[in-house]
C-alpha cells in the first residue's frame, strides 16, 4: 500500500488543481463591473460564488477519494493473490523434497514447479521495478503539480484581494456626490430674512446643497445632516428628526437633522433646510452631510 500513496496524492492534487483552475474561470462573473448595481451586498455574490466553488471542490474530492480506494484495493488484491501463489509453490516443492521416498514422477513435478517458481518470482521482481519507475513519474508528477497548486494559491488571494476592492468600490458607487453647498446664519426681520455673520443677530441655520448619483436610483433614500457647534457638541432637537447612526466604519455618531426624498439616476437634486435655534454663540460651526455612513459633503459658517 505504501507504493500506491503517491497515486493517491496525484488524484487529490488534481482534484484540487482543477477546482481553482474552475474558480479563476468563474472570476469573470463577480470580478467585472455590470451595469444596473444593484444595492444588495456585492460580497454576498462573492462570497456565494466562493462557496460554490468549495461544494464542488468537496464533491470532486469525494469522487477521487473513492475511486482511489477501489483502485489501491484492487492492487493490493493482485498483489496478495500473487504472492500466495508463490507461496503455494513452495510449499508444494518443499512437501516434495521433504519425502525422501519421492517417485520419479514427484520429482518431476517438483522439477516443473520450480520453473513455475522462479517465473513467478521473476514477474513479481518485474512488476516491482515497473512500480519504482512509476513511483518516479508520480513524485515528479506531483511535484510539478504542487508547483502549479502554489502558483494558483497566489491567484486565488490575489482574486480575494480584487473582489475586496470592487465591493468597495460598489459600495461607494451608490453614495453621492454633494456639490453647491451652502451654510449660514440667517437674521430674521419680520417677513425679510438676511444672512449675517454675528452671533447676536442670528435666529436660523439655512443650509442648501445638490446630490448626484449617476449610477442608480433611489426610493425613499435619506441623508442625515450634522451640525456641529463651536464647543464641539452636535446640535440636536426633538423636533428636528435627531437621533444617532452609524457610519461605514461602525462609530456612532449624533446627527441634527434627516432629509428623505425619491432620487432618479443622474438627477441633480437641490434640497434646502433650515433650522431655528436659541442662543446661538459666537465661533466655528461645521456642517456635514452624510449618505449610507459616508460623509459626502462639508462646509461651515463662522459667527462673531
């Protein structure tokens, strides 16, 4: 059985081998752009591709597996049966000689069966060399092959590797792009409305910006807006929608105001906010808008 181990590692290797080689073939159909990204998870596509790819490769395994184990079974079923019938050879020439009263005929016989013997013999000691040669051919063979495994191990992370950065990609793909905007105090007089730069003065925050998104559509989408005062504290209302969310990054964050809208692809979509606060202090204060947990856009206004 020892001799059949190389065989049986060869099987394996190309099972493997063959496996990957299918893997960098199907890389076409989750590595490359498609047009209409949708907004599930590209990972899952990647990662239910990968676990097909690893189905397949176990039910290959299997198949090689078994029919190596029907094929070392049947050699080591030849390989016993010879061997016993060198043995009953020589227990039948032994049984002969032993009998010091042996005929001419037994003789004879035990004459003959000699000759069978060392035929035999010499068939077993030919199938042996045959079996070293072949045993040579496996281990280069393998050894060309294992070269080949390593190879493919490389492609595969490097593949692992691209799928990561097109799923970031994606995913950035379907934030937008935020330009014009605008931010600033404004001092309300009566029914007349004047953007100022003191902070006495100052009774609203108006802000207004443009999202764009040329890849695709959104229902219902929403984008969250942080208004951040001088002491570094967000400003936050009940009556302004505020709450927390989370950011692609997984940090929480405190957010001012949400804004919700329908967005066909490529449209230039000019929303507009304000918000009335008291007290409003002298310093810097920064704006931010977010979408998806991606800062899209920033300004700021300074007070005096």
């Amino acid at each position: 059985m020892k001799d059949i181990k190389p065989l049986l590692l060869v099987l394996l290797s190309v099972g493997f081998v063959g496996t990957w080689v299918y893997h960098l073939y199907d890389k076409a159909r989750y590595a490359s752009p498609v047009a209409g990204i949708s907004t599930t998870d590209p990972s899952v596509d990647v990662r239910d591709s990968l676990q097909r790819a690893y189905s397949d490769a176990v039910s290959n395994l299997d198949f090689k597996l078994d029919s190596s184990r029907i094929t070392a079974d049947s050699l080591q079923y030849q390989l016993t049966l010879r061997v016993n019938e060198i043995n009953k050879l020589r227990r039948e020439i032994g049984g002969i000689l032993k009998n010091r009263n042996a005929s001419k005929t037994e003789l004879e016989l035990a004459k003959s069966k000699m000759g069978e013997l060392e035929t035999k013999v010499e068939e077993l000691r030919s199938q042996n060399t045959s079996m070293e040669e072949e045993k040579q051919k496996l281990n280069s063979t393998l050894s060309r092959l294992s070269d080949e495994v390593k190879f493919l191990e490389q492609n595969i992370r490097n593949l692992d590797t691209e799928n990561k950065v097109l799923a970031e990609k994606i995913k950035a793909a379907s934030v937008f792009l935020a330009s014009d905007i605008s931010f600033s105090a404004i001092d309300v007089k009566e029914v007349k409305e004047v953007e100022t730069n003191q902070a006495k003065k100052a009774d609203k925050f108006v802000a207004s910006f443009t999202l764009q998104n040329n890849v695709q559509a959104f229902m219902n989408v929403e984008v969250v807006i942080v208004i951040t005062a001088p002491d570094g504290q967000v400003l936050q209302s009940s009556t302004w929608d505020s709450g927390i969310f989370e950011t692609r990054n997984g940090i929480k964050k405190n957010f001012t105001r949400k804004i919700k809208f329908d967005y066909e692809k490529g449209e230039q979509k000019k929303l507009i906010f304000s918000l009335d606060v008291s007290n409003i202090k002298k310093g810097n204060y920064q704006l931010e808008i977010w979408h998806g947990g991606v800062l899209v856009g920033r300004s700021g206004a300074v007070l005096r």
